[in-house]
C-alpha cells in the first residue's frame, strides 16, 4: 500500500513558510526589545539629569550666592550643569534662577526655572 504524496506530513514549501513566518516574527521581537532598552537608557539619564537639575537649583540662594550671572559645573557620567540668575524688572530683589543640565555630548537635557529672593 502506498501512500499518496499529498497525503502524509507538511510539504517542503509549508516548512519554509512556516520557518519564514517564525523568522519575521523573532525579527520584529528583537527590534521591540531593543527599542524598549534604549527607552530605558534615555529614561534613566532624564530621571538623574532633573534630580542633578533639582539639586543645583535647590543650593542657589543656600549654598550658593544668588550673584547675578551664569555659573557650570561638572557632574558624573560626563553630564555638566549651567546656572544663570538675573534680575526681574520692577523686583529689585527678585532673581530668575534657572538650570540646565547637558549630556556628555552637550545637548540639553533638562531645564529648570524658579525665583528667589535676595537677602536684603
């Protein structure tokens, strides 16, 4: 008794849809989890880039002077700050202090704005 070829098992051609159909799909699941980690990466260095930014923001007028002018400084993993503190019109002791935190290929990262007050 012999069996008829349509008969029994996949055929060659359902094989290779089926191994081109897993291989499109791994593909695109690579692709999703690589994006994913670079999200992540970017979130992390947008979370310490505020954190740094809230720091250098919260010293001005403490620890540090509210003298009029820009100020920069380093910080680990090659991230930098700059500060900048001016006067409002109309306040003679009212200061807009702001913040800038870069990365270490110098783009911007993050920005914070608040006013202080100077001592009298």
């Amino acid at each position: 008794m012999s069996r008829l070829p349509s008969e029994g098992g996949f055929a060659l051609i359902e094989s290779l849809v089926a191994l081109a159909v897993l291989a499109i799909t791994l593909v695109v699941l690579l692709q999703v989890s690589g994006s994913a980690a670079r999200r992540l990466g970017q979130a992390d260095q947008l979370s310490y880039a505020t954190l740094a930014a809230q720091s250098v923001l919260a010293a001005a007028g403490i620890e540090n002077p509210l003298a009029i002018g820009t100020s920069s400084g380093t910080l680990p993993h090659g991230f930098a700050w700059q500060q900048r503190i001016a006067t409002l019109p109309g306040a003679a002791r009212a200061r807009a202090v702001s913040v800038t935190v870069h990365d270490s290929h110098g783009r911007a990262l993050v920005t914070l704005e608040t006013l202080r007050l100077a001592p009298p």
